[in-house]
C-alpha cells in the first residue's frame, strides 16, 4: 500500500448496518457511518446535543481532564447562536487579502528553509512550525509566541501510548489562563482581549468563557491542521504528476484543497449525546447515550461521492463533512482552507518532488475499526524546483 | 455578457458583468458582503446563499437536490433559494437581481 492511502475502514459496516460501536472509558459510542445519518442527526441539535457534559462529546472523551466548557462548540441554540455571531466575524479574518498576504510570507519562508534538507521531519519541523506560526496570525498575537507552541510538541492532549494525557492537557490550560490575565492587565488587539471586550445577551463574557473559546481554538485546530498538512506532503511524494497538474492549473487549488479535507477527513467523527430515546438508521438511541457522526466514513459514502476512495483533484461536487455539518461546522475553516491552499499554491512554485523517506502510520483504535488518520513520524525530503 | 446584480442584506445594490464563471465567484471578486463561497464552488460550505427574484427563477432554475440538502441549513431559505456556486454564468442570466441571504 502507498504511504499516501487512506483506506476506508467503515465501507462494509456502512453499507450493512450503517452502524459501529466502540468503547471510550465506559461510556460507548454508536458510530454513525452514512452521510445522510450524519447530516440529519448533525442538524438536529435537540436530540443530539452538543451543550451535555464539557468533554463528554469528544471522543475520546475528555470528561475526566477538562471542566471548561467549550464555546460555542459546547453549547447547543439558541445560546450556540449568540456566541457564534460574536465569534464568527473575527474567524472569518482569513479572507482579507492582508492576511493571506501574511500567510503567504510565513509559508514560503517556512519552505524555503527546508528545501533539499535531508530526512526533513515533516511533522515536527514542517507542519507543527506552519500551523503554530499561522495561529498567531489568527489570534493576531506577536509570531514570537509560535515558538512557545512548537516547544509543546505534535500533541497538546495526546501521549504515544495513552490516549488521553491530563499532564498535557494542563499545559495548554495553565497557558490559556495566564494569558487571559495578561490580556487583562495589558489589553490589545488579540483575540483574549477582543473576547474579553465582548458582551452576549448583554453581560461581558466572564474569564471562563473567554476561556473556552480559547480551549477550542487552540484544540481544534492543532493535530486536524498536522494532519492535513503532513497527509498532503505525503500525498504530492507519491502523486508528482498531481503537483504538476496544480502547478498549470492553479485554479483548481480551491477544490483540491477540499478534496484533500474530504479524503484526509482530518477530524475521524465528533459525538453528540442523546437527550430523548430516537431512532436514527434503525437503530434505537436511548436517551443520555452516544452517538458519533463519522465524518469519516461519511466522506466514503459511495451514495454520495463517485470513486469515493479516490483523491480527484477537480472534483465539481464534494458535499464532504471534512469540517463537520450544519450549526457546528467547524469555526476554524476559514483559516484551515487558507492554510491548505496557500501551501498548495507555493508547493507547485517552489517545489519539483517530495521524496518519503520513512513513515510510520497514526492508526486510531475505534472498536472495530482501525483508521490511519496520518502519521506518527513521516521522514521527507522536498526538492527545489529546478528552472 | 450577463450583468447582474447582487442586493445586499443591508440594501446595498451592485451590478456587475461577466461572461463566464459562478455568479459567486462573480460576487466574491466585487466583494459582495454576505457572500464568502468558503468552499470556493463544490457546494460544501452553503455561505453563497442567495434569493432569486421571483420573476428570475424560471431562468436560473431551482436549486438542485444537493443544494436543497444545504440550504436546509439555513432557517431562512425559501423556494426562491439558491447557492449562487451552482449558477454558472450565460448570457442568459443577464439582468437577474439577487438578494443576498446573509
């Protein structure tokens, strides 16, 4: 198998039953895996909330390590939407010229110093650095503090060996929270202090929703951006002619870099418990239980996507739920799409072929399913273009 | 060439022209507030919602069944609702007026 597949582990179970089961700490999970069951049950947020338990959504859950409410992922309408509305204009940034302008500058930069470095780690030095660097241009903070992040490593929550780290996790937190206190004392333009600034149904956010905010950004966009960078890299090392062909025609680079999300699927599903007893695919959902929307596996759902196992560069019509569905579509996309295609677009300046080196594979454990989500080492080497 | 023109949330009126493309490529190269088309055209992101006038909606047609799983989305959408993506440009469309949904 080529180091840049990513096999589709639900196709059978999908087309069977529609269902998977697995375990997470004693709380199991009934996996969704059709498209259209991922849609419908991600679009209505009164059965399947998001607002239960902090934590308890994620899989694996984080009830156990984290008390702070996501938000506005957390939380469930009508207050979901008054906490959108505040937040979304700011992460809606990433379309101003200016800032792809400085995204731009970061990733050139980025790849101009690794060109022809052998046995580049293209994780820890490559995809961690870009998305690090890019994040300050989100929390419009000084780019300095990138190193910081770099400093903690690929994964914020998680170890090699246990799925959940609280250790870790309190870095990040005890971070957050000392930088809210210096947003306090010393107000600017940054995301802490335009939060710290903002009123929902008329009461200025309190410190711990300024907090959850940030938990969310920071979170959310951290191992689902490594991965889809990495993916990428290893993707354009096995696919050269791929490159080429975005290299003339880089018009198609907006629909690429979604058919890239669609096939990574970068984020494997997303939890939802269940408030009433329901039925979703025939199956029976008893009330304060789980269920995942794979979007995964729904991003394969050959109802839905032609060659759906194949990466098709152009493809016209990609309903993909790469960044989820409905209310809670991923706050961060904007940024993430911008990210993707302006590495697309300086990958085919700059570069001729990627070269894998070594790989080894980041499998998550999903009860029945073993996925490849991206790798856990990825070893290149990225060649200059030649004039 | 199609001129067209986009009729912003806050009433703000523009008319632009072209010969080909997406009418939301069209509105997202001139700015039209309300339009982002995040997902840059394969009907992922539902962010070029827009009204068809409804004298316009036999020209333009209706919105196709994937589109319509999108727009369900959106409480607002309506009959006349469509993902300005999915509008290719022609001479036909030449004089439609579009309200911006957001």
């Amino acid at each position: 198998m080529k180091k840049s597949e990513f096999p589709d582990p639900f196709e059978k179970a999908r087309e069977t039953t529609g269902l998977g089961e697995m375990d997470d700490q004693n709380d199991p999970v009934t996996m969704l895996l059709r498209h259209k069951d991922v849609r419908k049950t991600a679009h209505n947020w009164k059965t399947f909330q998001s607002g239960a338990a902090p934590g308890r959504i994620v899989i694996p859950s984080e009830v156990h390590i984290r008390d702070t409410r996501q938000i506005p992922f957390e939380v469930d309408p009508p207050m979901h939407k008054e906490y959108r509305n505040l937040v979304e204009p700011w992460f809606k940034r990433p379309l101003q010229t200016e800032y792809q302008e400085k995204l731009t500058i970061q990733i050139n930069g980025l790849i101009d110093t690794v060109l022809d470095k052998d046995n580049l780690d293209a994780i820890g030095e490559f995809a961690l650095v870009l998305q690090s660097r890019a994040l300050t241009l989100l929390l419009n903070i000084p780019y300095e503090e990138a190193q910081t992040w770099i400093s903690w490593g690929t994964h914020v929550f998680r170890s090699e060996d246990t799925a959940l780290d609280g250790d870790k996790a309190s870095i990040l937190y005890d971070y957050i929270d000392a930088e809210i206190d210096k947003a306090i004392e010393y107000p600017g333009d940054d995301l802490y202090s335009v939060l710290l600034n903002s009123e929902v149904d008329g009461k200025k956010l309190t410190k711990e929703e300024v907090k959850g905010v940030m938990i969310l950004t920071f979170a959310g966009g951290r191992d689902t951006v490594i991965n889809a960078i990495t993916n990428t890299l290893a993707y354009f090392a096995e696919h050269p002619k791929s490159l080429d062909r975005l290299r003339e025609e880089p018009e198609i680079i907006g629909k690429a870099t979604e058919e890239f999300i669609r096939y990574f699927s970068p984020l494997t599903q997303m939890g939802r418990v269940v408030t009433e007893d329901a039925q979703v695919c025939e199956y029976a959902a008893k009330a304060d239980t789980r269920v995942s929307l794979c979007w995964a596996s729904a991003n394969r759902d050959t109802k839905v996507f032609e060659n759906a196992n194949e990466v098709v560069l152009d493809r016209k019509i990609n309903p993909h739920v790469g960044f989820g569905f409905s209310h809670h579509n991923c706050l961060g996309a904007t940024h993430a799409r911008q990210i993707m295609k302006i590495l697309i677009l300086a990958l085919t300046k700059k570069v001729g072929t990627i070269e894998i080196i070594d790989a080894r594979e980041n499998i998550e454990e999903l009860g029945d399913f073993k996925r490849k989500v991206g790798f856990d080492m990825l070893k290149i080497k990225i060649l200059a273009i030649k004039n | 060439m199609a001129k067209i023109t986009f009729v912003t949330s806050d009433g703000e009126r523009t008319t632009v022209e072209a010969e080909s493309g997406t009418v939301m490529a069209l509105a997202v190269e001139n700015n039209i507030k309300g339009i982002d088309g995040d997902c840059g055209g394969v009907c992922s992101c539902a962010t070029c919602h827009v009204f068809v006038e409804p004298e316009d909606i036999e020209t333009t047609g209706r919105a196709s069944d994937i589109e319509e799983d999108m727009l369900e989305l959106d409480d607002n959408a309506n009959e006349y609702s469509r993902l300005s993506c999915q509008l290719e440009i022609d001479d036909s469309l030449d004089g439609i007026v579009l309200q911006v949904a957001k």
